[in-house]
C-alpha cells in the first residue's frame, strides 16, 4: 500500500508523539505541539507542524488509525499501522 508523504508524516508523528488531535480551524497535530508566530492580529493559530482533516480521513478508510474525526477528535496508529511503519516507515 503507497501512502503520501503527508501520511507517512502522520503516522511517523503518531509512532513519535502519541496521538494526534484536532485542533479547532481543523488542524490535526500532536499534543504539545508549539504554534507559529500570527501573520497578523486575528489571524489563526497554526501549529508549527500539523496535517489537514482530509490525511486523517485517508489513514482512517486504510485503517492504519483509528478514532474519532469529530472536534475534539483524536487518532493512533492500529496495529496495521504500526505494522506498515515497521515494515515500511
């Protein structure tokens, strides 16, 4: 199975971090993880790395993660995933 490397990233962050959890504007990152610097007053806060509703969603119909897309939602690695980063990560 070829994944994206915004995948392979995700699922690296996860095997890393733990799990990813979505932020609201709908960013998926890990806990803890440090925001950039606003572009100016009342932009949005944006994690210093994070990936978009639609990778989760992907990770989620490959069944390499598992939990819940809603907000707040949060996902890891099933053991298919951590299986596929062993062998391929």
């Amino acid at each position: 199975m070829n994944l994206s490397p915004k995948m392979r990233g995700a699922m690296r962050q996860m095997r890393d971090q733990g799990d990813l959890v979505r932020l609201s504007g709908g960013w998926w990152t890990y806990r803890g993880c440090e925001f950039k610097p606003k572009a100016y007053i009342g932009s949005p806060a944006v994690p210093i790395w994070y990936v978009e509703a639609h990778t989760i969603k992907a990770l989620l119909r490959r069944e390499l993660v598992s939990g819940s897309m809603g907000f707040p939602g949060s996902v890891t690695l099933t053991e298919a995933g951590v299986r596929w980063l062993i062998e391929r990560g």
